[in-house]
C-alpha cells in the first residue's frame, strides 16, 4: 500500500492518498469535492482513495 498526500491548487484542501494494489482498479477520476478541480485521472493500475484531510478556506462543502 503506497500513502500520500495531495493538495487541492484550486482550494487549498489536503487530502490523504492511498494506492491499494490488492484491490480492484480504480476507474475514472477523482475531484475536489470543495470545488470540483480535477486531482487525479485513474489509469486503471491501483486501487485509489482519498480522504479529506485539511478543510478548504472556503467553506462551501457538505458531507
Ligand atoms: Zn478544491
């Protein structure tokens, strides 16, 4: 399991990454749920999460 971090350029969220190679691909792509910005297209090979960890400046999310 690969672990990383990711920030949002647009909005300034954090995000944990983590890579999965025991598990099925991700698919598609990944975007900041604050703003939209597109943080990782998926090319099939590992198993992707991401968690929020550091709120943007602008609060305009809703979980
Ligand atoms: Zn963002």
């Amino acid at each position: 399991m690969k672990k990383g971090d990711a920030i949002c350029s647009e909005c300034g969220a954090g995000f944990r990454r983590l890579e999965h190679t025991s598990m099925p691909p991700s698919r598609g792509e990944y975007r900041c749920p604050a703003c939209g910005m597109l943080l990782e297209k998926f090319d099939g090979t590992a198993f992707v999460a991401y968690r929020l960890t550091i709120h943007p400046l602008v609060r305009e999310m809703r979980e």
